[in-house]
C-alpha cells in the first residue's frame, strides 16, 4: 500500500493531543485501573472482617472510574472524528465506543444502587453488584480488544509509516531522503 496521509492519523484538535500522541490510550487507564480495582475491593469485602470499608472503597472507585470514563471519551470522540465514515475503522469505533457507554452505564447504575445503601446483610457488596461489574468488565475487554485494533491493525492517530521508520534506522546514520 503506497503511503498515504490519512486524516486519522492527525489529530482533530491540538486538545486531544499533538500529533502521534494521542491523549485517549493515556486516560483510559484511569477508569479501567478503578473499575478492576473496585471488584477486587468487592471480592475482598466477601471475606474481609470489616466488610463495610472495602464495600465503600469500592463505591469511590467505582465513582473515580465514572469521572474518568468521561473524561477519556471527550478524547476518543476527538480521534473518532478523524477517522473516515464507511471504513472498517469507524465501524470499529463505533462498536468501540457502543460498548464503553454500556460499560459506563452499568457503573453508573451500579454506583447509583451502592449509594442508596444497598449491601448484603454483613455490609459487604451484594453478589448481584458484584456480578453485574464482573460482567461490565469482560465487556470493557472486548472493547479494549477493538480500541487496539485501531490503534495497532488501523493506526488510528499513529504516527505515519514514513515517520516511524526514523525508529528503526542504525543510529548516527543519516535519514534516506
């Protein structure tokens, strides 16, 4: 395939980060290290003596997680803008961006039930809530599974081919023209 300058692989905007150097892959970290977090938490408040704490400090992960899911989607609508209607890597978006709002909402429900005080009869996380964030996260996998397959089989805001031989030349020798 000849090199192209294809618009994803530019930023839409100079917010969701220069070029090469997307913000999205960065922040998503975020919410998927709180939400793995808060099931560990939910898991530990099982067995723990003093289930109420690990219950509640998985509702603040959970929480946390929220934030930075919407955080982290105002950035993926920005690379998501850049990329071309009718390819497979917007409807790889798309499916992307689908399943991280279903994610989002079902953390957003979750966090919304654990605030009206609901907990199994020790105080810890009842085993439905914790199911149901078992679940939202094997989904958050298949997602990510999609969000690589932009980022590494579509270069979606990846530096161009032409640039990233740079990394690839001896060092100390000059760069072909």
């Amino acid at each position: 395939m000849a090199s192209r300058n294809l618009p994803s692989k530019e930023p839409a905007t100079k917010a969701a980060g220069p070029y090469g150097h997307p913000l999205h892959p960065l922040l998503v970290t975020v919410p998927i290290g709180a939400w793995v977090a808060s099931l560990v938490f939910d898991i530990v408040s099982k067995v723990s003596n003093d289930p109420t704490v690990y219950a509640r400090g998985a509702r603040w992960l959970i929480g946390i997680g929220i934030v930075g899911a919407i955080v982290a989607a105002i950035f993926g609508l920005m690379d998501q803008a850049t990329i071309p209607a009718d390819t497979q890597a917007k409807k790889t978006a798309m499916t992307h961006m689908t399943l991280n709002l279903l994610v989002t909402a079902a953390f957003i429900a979750s966090w919304l039930i654990r605030n009206n005080g609901s907990v199994g009869t020790d105080g810890s996380t009842s085993p439905w809530l914790v199911a149901l964030s078992a679940i939202a996260l094997l989904v958050l996998s298949v997602s990510g599974f999609l969000g690589g397959m932009m980022t590494y089989r579509f270069g979606v805001r990846v530096a161009r081919e032409e640039d990233q031989a740079e990394g690839y030349e001896a060092a100390g020798r000059p760069r072909a023209a």
